[in-house]
C-alpha cells in the first residue's frame, strides 16, 4: 500500500476512455487488479465516458449506480452512453457497462454548469490531527500483511492516512461503526476537473462497507472473515476539488439488516469545506 506516483499514472492512463463511435467507449483494464473487477473502476471509467458526451462546462454532480454483476478484471469494459436530456443548466445521461454480452452496472449521470442561490453548510466538527501526523497506511498494516490478500501490498494510487486503525481489514477489532482517513493522489494529478471527479469516485468505493464490520468484530481477510459485495452507489459531487490536496473522509453505518449494510461516507477539505457526499448498499454473507 506503498503510495506509487507510477500506479497513479497508469490509474490515470486507464480512465483515458476511447470512443469506438455512437456514444460507445473503451475502458481498458488497469494495471493495478483486483481478484474481480474493482467497481470502483467502472464508476471512474463512466464518469469519463459520460462527460466526454456533455457540453464544455458541465461538471458532474451526481451519479446513481446499480452493479448486477461481478466482472473479470483482465478484460476491457465497454461503455454505451444514451444522451437523456440536455437542458439549459443541466446534462442526463445513462452509462451501461459491458463485458461481451453481460450487464456489469448501470449509471445515471447527471452534470451542471456552475450557478448561484442560496448556501449553507454544515458538518461535524473536523479532526484535529493532520495526516502529516498520522502513518502511511503500509506502516500502519505492518503487523497485519501476512493475513491480507497479496494485492494488499502493492503500491497505490493514493496516499492514505488512518486516524483510527482500520479494523475491517484483518484485525477485526470491535467498536463503533465509523472510520475516518486522510487521502491524497501519490502524485501531481493534471488539471482536468473530470479526471479529479472520476478518482474521487473510484476512491469513494475502496472501503465504504468497512464500517458496517465493526460493531460485529469482523473482518474481510483476517480474524473472523466475512464475505460482502456493493449492490449500488450513490454520490454527490458539491463543489470541484484537487485530489492533490488532502481531503477527510468520515465513513459511517447506520444500519445492517436482512443480509444488507447501509454505510454513508462525506469528503472534507482541510479547510473544512464538504467536497463530496457518498452512500453504498452492500450485501454481508457468511463465507
């Protein structure tokens, strides 16, 4: 988990979507590869895609995700975008991601042109410790490598920083449901708005169920393991941002119930100004 400007990079070259014609695009595999396909991925992909097809000025603001299937990360996704509407302030569209014949997710998408109305904003109070305070996360996961997948230790695209331990990965440590982190590109990021709001969202997906574990002392490759899946996403984007700059995530769980977590995630600059809002249903099965 070694923070890796040469991961970035080519995380960066893999969100570079080609059109193939009729508002189709390419997502090529990426070299960084979970056992399955990571949703985090495709969300990122689509939100690419999607904005290749809107109106110079447009950013997105929110997007709605359904995955119905896992897919195979050695292959490429393809993305069929279908114009919804574009309105005078605001863009549609639907993304469907394939893989041959197979249905891996549907995206609603929705992009704006910046306005102004009234603002507000409120948010618990931010943290005191700076991530400069904090351990890099291959440090704070020394102790628990040899439980953890293989992939775990490879370098990452971003730098991420713990305040608390994060128990779901292996420890399996019991305490309220919530997580917070500091996080970062591991390298300079071009000033390219898309390409910023398609990192968040990939960022958004890689530990969003981990709090639904916690209160149950549960792991997803350690002590007392559980198996878990995303079954949707959905999130919010408020303002632009730079993933060069550090930025709070505080990861919550309400609720498990009937097979299914509810886990809500907000992303906070330094200065305290809420970025983005995110909110996944994942499904949690004994192994």
């Amino acid at each position: 988990m070694i923070a890796s400007a040469e991961q970035l990079e080519s995380l960066v070259d893999a969100l570079r979507v080609t059109p193939t014609g009729g508002n189709r695009f390419h997502g090529p595999t990426a070299v960084r590869r979970l056992p399955r396909l990571f949703g985090g991925q495709v969300l990122a992909q689509a939100v690419m895609a999607a904005g290749a097809t809107v109106p110079e000025g447009r950013y997105p603001h929110s997007l709605h995700t359904l995955f119905l299937r896992g897919g195979n990360p050695e292959v490429p996704v393809s993305y069929q975008v279908t114009v919804l509407r574009d309105g005078r302030s605001f863009s549609a569209r639907l993304v469907t991601a394939t893989q041959g014949d197979a249905v891996l997710a549907t995206l609603q998408l929705s992009f704006a042109t910046e306005q102004s109305g009234p603002e507000h904003e409120w948010s618990p109070p931010l943290t005191e410790t700076a991530p400069d305070e904090l351990l890099p996360l291959y440090q704070r996961l020394e102790v628990e490598f040899a439980a953890l997948p293989a992939w775990w230790s490879q370098p990452h695209p971003f730098d991420f920083r713990f305040l608390e331990h994060p128990e779901a990965l292996a420890a399996a440590g019991t305490r309220e449901p919530e997580q917070r982190f500091w996080v970062r590109a591991a390298a300079q990021v071009p000033d390219e708005p898309l390409l910023h709001a398609a990192l968040l969202a990939y960022v958004s997906d890689l530990t969003l169920l981990d709090p639904a574990l916690m209160p149950h002392g549960r792991s997803w490759y350690g002590n007392r393991v559980i198996a878990g899946a995303s079954i949707d996403h959905a999130m919010w984007f408020h303002r632009q941002f730079s993933m060069n700059d550090w930025m709070l995530c505080r990861q919550t769980s309400p609720i498990a119930t009937g097979g299914r977590c509810l886990c809500t995630c907000d992303f906070t600059t330094e200065a305290g100004a809420r970025i983005a809002s995110a909110t996944q249903e994942g499904v949690l099965r004994e192994p």
